[in-house]
C-alpha cells in the first residue's frame, strides 16, 4: 500500500517504495564523486529534526579561510509517516522548522540552492559514502508516572538501531561523532559494542573511531548561532578519536571565539550535558515553590528576581518563573537511568536531580488552579468556560511541542470540564493532542494521568488570533512568544467581546498591563504575580474615588 507523509503545511509526500532506493544511491554517489574531486570531505548528519537540520546546515555553510566550502553534507533521515517531508523540503532549500531566527531558512537555502553543499536522503546506504557520521537522533526518556521521574526509562531504541546501522554501512575509517543527549556511558558502554560487533561480522579489526559532543542549541531567536557560535565539549573513545573530534569541530564551528573543551572520556561529556541541564531544571524547580509564596504574600517575583539578578553571583537565576522545556524534564532522568542500568549500581544517591524534575513536571498543573480561580472571582464557573491557550511549545519563538508545559495545563482544565482553544504561531499541528493514540508512542500521551481527553483529538490550533480570542472566557499566555508580548489589552478584550480572565504564566504582563485589564473589567492573576492583587485594589479604589467625585447630577425637569 502506498504511503504517504504529510507536511505540517499540509504538503502530500509519497514515502519511498523499495525500487527507489537503488536509484537515490545512485543519485547519491554521483553527487560524492563529484564533490570528492573538488576536495570536500562527505559528512553525513543522522536524523533532520530540530537539531540535525541545522547542524546539517551550519557544516554544509562551513569555509576555510580562503572562503571555500570543506563540507558536502547529506542529511539523513528515516523515511517514516511522521518524518519523511523534512528530506523533499530541505532539497528545495526550505526549512522544516517554524523559527523566529531567519538565518536558519537563510543557510538552508544558500547551501541547497546556491553552494550547493547540502542534500538530504532518506537511504542508509548514504551512510557507504561518508567520512564523518553526525548523530543527531532522538534519545527519549518515557516516564510511566506523572511527577515520579524515577518510575521511568531510557527509549534506547532509535539510538540503538541507528549505532546498528552505521556499523553496518560505514567504512572503519569514518568519524561517528554522536551529538544526542545520552545516558552517561552510552558512547562507551553500549555504542562501542555495537559498532564493535558489527565491524567483526564484516571482519574489521581496528575500533570504530568514536566519540562524543553533546549540542547546546537553543531553538528560537539565535538558533544558528547557538550551535555554530557557541562552547563545545568534547571527547574521543581513543586518542585517534579524539584527535578527528577536535579537527572536525575545528573547521565546522567557531572554535577560535569560543574554545572547545576537551574532555578525557565520553562519559564525561556525556555527563557534563546531563549536569547543566540538572542544573537549570534545579534552579527551575526550586523558584516554584518562592513562586508559590509570592502568589500567597502580595510579592512580584518578576521583580524579585530582576533585583537579585544584579549581583554578579547571582546572574544566571533563571527569569521568569515559567514553565515547560524540551531537554530539562528528560535529561536528569538520563542520569539516574545509567547510574542504575548502565553502570549497575543498587544504591540511590540522587536527591536533587530527580525532586527537581518532578516538580517542573507537575508545576504546569497550578496554572489549571489559577484559571479556575480567576473566573471563579468573576462568576463564572470553569465547566465548559471556553479558554484559549497561547502558546503550545514548550519555548519561545519555536515550533516544539514535546513535554510542553501547556499539554499539562490543557489536560487538566478539559478535565475540570472547560473547552479548550490554542493558538500557537510557530505550531501547525500539536501532535500531542490530535494523534495522542500513538505520539509520543502508544502507550505513553499524557493522556492517560487524567480523564475526559478524547475530545482533545479533535483540537487545532488555530493561527487567527482574533477567531481564537472570540466570546473566549480565559486567556492564557502560556509562552513568551514575540507576538505575545506586545498584544494590547483594550484590543484583545474588545476581540473576546468583553471581560476575561487573564492568566500570565511567563512575566509576561507589566504592571501598566495588568492595571488595564482590571480597569476593563478583567481579573488577572499569574506564576509568581502575587502583586496583582495590589493592582486590583488600587483600581477599585480609583473608580470609587471616581464615583465619589463625580458631580451628581439631578434629573432634568420637564418644561411645562
Ligand atoms: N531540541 C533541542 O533544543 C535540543 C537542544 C540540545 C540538545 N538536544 C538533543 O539533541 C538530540 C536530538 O534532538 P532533536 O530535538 O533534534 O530531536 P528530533 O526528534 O527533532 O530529531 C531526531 C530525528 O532523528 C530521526 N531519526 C531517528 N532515528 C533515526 C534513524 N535510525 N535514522 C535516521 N534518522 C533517525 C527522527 O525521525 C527525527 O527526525 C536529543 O538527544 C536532544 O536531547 C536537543
């Protein structure tokens, strides 16, 4: 049967049938010998998702000094349902992704198009051709209760395949430089005996040349320059590795502005990613709960922490007091995994990593509480109250869906019986919902820790703000979208048809803000925004004065 891959535009795409492929490794090998015989070197990037496709393009953008292109890169990508319109989409030079920056479509297309340095494929035999392999696959982390990280386990299995299958194809002389976020001990404990196997089988003696470097992208306004211009730490199985690691890296990426760092083993840079993402998800989840008190004691934690920003100690306090985040809820779970599945070891030594995590993954829960108390404070009840969620990825300024903080608040307010509308720039289809049977996998939607989710099937996201915002009872402002921040109250409750409720979950709202929308009759409350009720008072107080002051005005007599 004939399938099909649809992109998020709606685009239709034949996935390939068994004849294609002989025909695209043609393609392919006529394509590496002509490059070959210009001098480049053939690296080819394994899995085009947020991070693949720009990596594909920042190396296929990469010049020596004298401005000649040292790359030829083929992305690679899986040729499923879900996937396969990424691969025609780049080889028109077009981004996959939905992002704020406009360097990432910008290279994409002046790769494809004009140096003509990057293609994309779906075949593993692309892999025959290649002299560096760039990991860039999914390593996920599927939890089996909601706010108990340790119940959970590492999906090793699309990672797994994939070491399988560049052991097969790749010749022994080819880097593999693995770019996911792994389990600490992954590259050396279970890539190297996979590919280690595999050589044997096809009798090659010498070791892979393997090694690790995690990515430090951020998605969103600056997402080239956070991979291209941005530190690395490295590492090689070996001393060969190690030595093509910091080459490759060297000629990809602007090492001299910002210096590698070496590391004696993968596990160490394996872990040293798993460490800084704990880090933040820590600094994180302990801000909820001063988030909470700021709530109950009348106290701006916005302002707060902008006060204690100052102090050069304290710069990197994480502002605001948000929610969500793609890398932040999985990687500790990573660590506690290999500490245990990995390494072997009974004991549990981990406190903070794992308490963190659980609470940013219920945090999102309290949003659900503050728009039921909002509209409660204005009468209305939060059964089949109609609220429009903005923002559905789990960041700013980007189309990524995955462990989205606003999934957890639209599940519990369908659950409380409210109808749900969600707007979303960057998001085309939130897959989380519409395909929740099967995404992230079958057994594993959020769907299953809350009742009343079949509706949510039929949910999408609406791009017209204004429809989204008609006869609405709540507003969210779930994300720190650029579109968000500068929507003008008077506007927005003249498009709701008059007085909502007004949830901030990102600092979003200034004071001056918040003080229209209670003037215009809304009720306002957000994460950490204890001060509102200040604002509130101030207003009541300002239209009482007003009334008071008032001239009374005596009833006109008729004239007679
Ligand atoms: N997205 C981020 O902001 C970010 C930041 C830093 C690090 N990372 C890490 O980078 C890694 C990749 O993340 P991502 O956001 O790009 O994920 P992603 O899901 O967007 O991309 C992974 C891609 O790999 C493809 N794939 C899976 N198996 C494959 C195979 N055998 N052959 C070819 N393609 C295959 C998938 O179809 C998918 O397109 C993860 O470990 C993630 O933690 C992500």
């Amino acid at each position: 049967m004939t399938e099909y891959s649809y992109s998020p535009t709606g685009e239709k795409f034949q996935l390939p049938e068994p004849e294609d492929y002989s025909k695209e490794y043609e393609r392919l090998k006529d394509l590496v010998n002509r490059q070959r015989a210009i001098g480049r070197e053939i690296v080819l990037v394994m899995g085009v998702g947020f991070v693949g496709a720009v990596m594909a393009a920042v190396v296929a953008d990469a010049e020596d000094g004298k401005g000649n292109s040292t790359k030829y890169v083929i992305g690679m990508q899986r040729p499923s349902t879900r996937s396969f319109w990424k691969i025609p989409l780049i080889n028109r030079g077009l981004s996959p992704m939905n992002t704020e920056d406009p360097e990432v479509g910008l290279m994409i297309d002046r790769c494809v198009n004009r140096k003509k340095t990057l293609t994309a494929t779906f075949t593993y035999d692309a892999l025959k051709l290649s002299d560096v392999v760039v990991v860039d696959v999914q390593c996920d982390y599927l939890k089996e209760s909601l706010g108990n990280v340790r119940s959970g386990q590492t999906e090793m299995k699309a990672l797994e395949d994939s070491f399988e299958i560049i052991a097969q194809n790749i010749n022994p002389e080819t880097l593999v430089l693995i770019e996911t976020t792994v389990a600490p001990g992954t590259t050396e404990q279970i890539a190297y005996p996979i590919i280690k196997k595999m050589f044997r089988k096809r009798g090659i003696t010498s070791d892979p040349i393997l090694a690790h470097s995690f990515e430090r992208v951020m998605p969103g306004k600056n997402y080239v320059s956070s991979i291209r211009d941005f530190w690395r730490v490295c590492s090689g199985i070996n001393e060969e590795a190690t030595r093509r690691v910091v080459k490759f890296l060297k000629e990809v990426i602007n090492t001299e502005k910002y210096p590698l760092s070496v590391l004696d083993r993968p596990i160490e840079s394996e872990t040293a990613k798993i460490v800084e993402n704990s880090f933040r998800a820590t600094i994180l989840a302990f801000l909820d709960e001063w988030s909470l008190f700021a709530e109950q004691n009348g106290v701006d934690l916005v302002k707060v922490i902008k006060a204690i920003k100052v102090r050069p100690t304290h710069s990197n306090i994480i502002f605001p007091p948000g929610i969500g985040g793609y890398c932040l809820p999985k990687d500790g779970g990573l660590g506690l995994w290999a500490y245990r599945h990995i390494h072997g070891f009974e004991d549990d030594i981990f406190k903070i990593t794992p308490l963190a995590i659980d609470i940013n993954d219920t945090r999102a829960l309290h949003v659900a509480q503050l728009t039921r108390d909002a509209l409660r404070n204005m009468g209305r009840p939060i059964a089949s109250a109609e609220i429009l969620v903005l923002g559905a990825s789990y960041r700013e300024d980007v189309g990524d869906t995955r462990y989205s903080g606003s999934e957890l608040i639209v599940r519990r307010l369908t659950e409380m019986g409210a109808e749900i509308r969600v707007n979303d720039p960057y998001v085309l289809h939130w897959w989380e919902l519409e395909n929740q049977d099967e995404y992230p996998a079958s057994s594993h939607s959020l769907k299953r820790f809350f009742r009343g989710q079949e509706k949510l099937k039929d949910l999408r996201v609406e791009q017209d703000l204004k429809k989204a915002l008609h006869d609405t009872d709540a507003v969210i402002f779930a994300v720190r979208h650029q579109h968000y921040l500068s929507l003008d109250p008077d506007e927005l409750v003249n498009n709701a048809g008059g007085p909502i409720a007004v949830i901030d979950c990102f600092g979003i709202l200034d004071d001056t803000k918040i003080k229209r929308y209670f003037e215009l009759g809304c009720e306002v409350k957000g994460l950490g925004r204890g001060h509102v009720k200040r604002i509130k008072d101030q207003v009541r107080e300002e239209k009482e004065q007003m009334l008071l002051s008032a001239p009374i005005k005596s009833p006109k007599l008729k004239k007679g």
